[in-house]
C-alpha cells in the first residue's frame, strides 16, 4: 500500500535546482514549438517516436520507419509490436480531446487503457476498468511469492486509493512546482498499478497531459525528435 500523496515535500537544494532546470527546459521547448509556422506537422512525427519509446520500455520494439509509415499498412498485416505501438497512438489522440473538456480522472483514463489494449496480448476481461484481479511484478513462471513488487489489491482498497490519487492530481497547489507533482503523481499511479495491462505507458501518457493541462507546454512535444529520423515517404505524408 502506497502512503497518502503528500501536499508539501522537504527536497534538497540540489533536487531543486534540477526542478528549476527542468522547468525551464519545457519553457524553451514550448517557446520553439509554438514558433514554427505550424507546430502540428512535428507532432504528429513526435507522437509515434514517443509511442515506440515509451513502448520500448515495456519490452515491445517496432522500428521508428514502420510506426512513421503505419498509416501506409493495412491494419491486418500490421505486426503485433506494430499495432501495440500504434493504439499509443491512438490513445494519445484521443486524450488530447478528452483533457480540453474534462479533468484528468478515472473514467478518461479507463477510455484510454481500453484502447492501449485492444487487440493485444494485453486485453483482458477487465480492460477498460479498474483490475478485477491481483497482479504482480516479475518473471511469471516464479509466481507471485518471488515477484519483485505487489500492488495493492483489487476491490475496495484499489478504489480508495484511485479515487485519493484523482482528486490530489486535480487539486490546486501552489506549493509544490508542476515537475515535482507529476513525478509524485506518476510514482503513486504505478504504485497503485490500477490496471490489468498497459499502467506504465499510461502513466508516463499522463505526465504529458498534466503538463498540457497547466500550460506548461501547449503540444505534446516531450520526446526529442529529429525529421532526418524518418523516412522520406512517411515526412512528405506528415507535412501533407
């Protein structure tokens, strides 16, 4: 079980000069993008190079010239890291819509697990939902009494601790620098392990919403991106 989400935190001069570095980096950032004549041709390219990195992670690996050129490839012959790569995509897109009108919460994000998941080894009888079942970190074979980590467990203790977690990312707080709550937040949301299958990329997923969400940055632009990366096909079709 995770302790409360705390409302102030005692970090070191160091920790805080790293924030202030950091903060000011996604100033610079943002100023850069919102200088191009039209920053939504580098999104698009930037999203699926940050789908294939945060789906990296998480062990599926699909080459950056596929997932650029994926809307080249028929949907059936798309491989299965592909497709993985690809409802990141998705998922992505269709947060962007959800946050411009609702808070970040737990029905926006059940929405957006369903779609991580479809057609996946990830999909489950309780995809689209809060976990039905007791899930652990580590190797499968090893059960459970060898696994590295044990999140809490599904029904009503899961519920709370969602529920807390939603409500103390939503709140107000000028005590604590935006870096610093997103790494609480995403550090709580993985601690609580919410769901099924896909928590890691959704939870790195909502680090970039809330730094929409206040403004920090204006387009989802996180992930260092050069267009010499891709193929000429798929940036002709992106600046198109």
């Amino acid at each position: 079980m995770p302790h409360p989400t705390p409302t102030t935190l005692a970090l070191s001069q160091h920790t805080y000069n790293t924030v202030t570095k950091a903060t000011l980096a996604l100033g610079r950032l943002d100023f850069a993008v919102r200088r191009l004549p039209d920053p939504r041709l580098l999104v698009r390219p930037v999203l699926r190079r940050e789908a294939q990195s945060t789906s990296e992670l998480e062990g599926t690996y699909a080459p950056l010239d596929e997932v650029l050129a994926a809307d080249f490839i028929d949907e059936a012959r798309r491989s299965a890291e592909l497709r993985e790569v690809m409802n990141y995509v998705v998922a992505a897109e269709r947060a962007l819509d959800l946050i411009k009108t609702r808070p970040i919460c737990l029905n926006v994000l059940c929405q957006l697990q369903a779609i991580l998941v479809k057609g996946t080894r990830g999909q489950m009888y309780d995809s689209g939902q809060l976990r039905q079942r007791q899930v652990f970190i580590g190797e499968r074979e090893l059960g459970i009494e060898q696994s590295r980590f044990v999140p809490v467990p599904e029904g009503d203790l899961l519920l709370e601790g969602v529920t807390d977690w939603e409500k103390w990312i939503n709140a107000p707080d000028d005590e604590m620098p935006l870096v610093v709550k997103a790494a609480v937040g995403h550090y709580q949301f993985e601690t609580l392990h919410p769901f099924s299958d896909g928590n890691g990329r959704l939870g790195r997923l909502i680090v970039v919403l809330q730094l929409i969400e206040a403004d920090m940055l204006t387009y989802p632009s996180t992930q260092p991106f050069s267009l010499a990366q891709a193929p000429q096909g798929a940036v002709q079709e992106s600046a198109a």
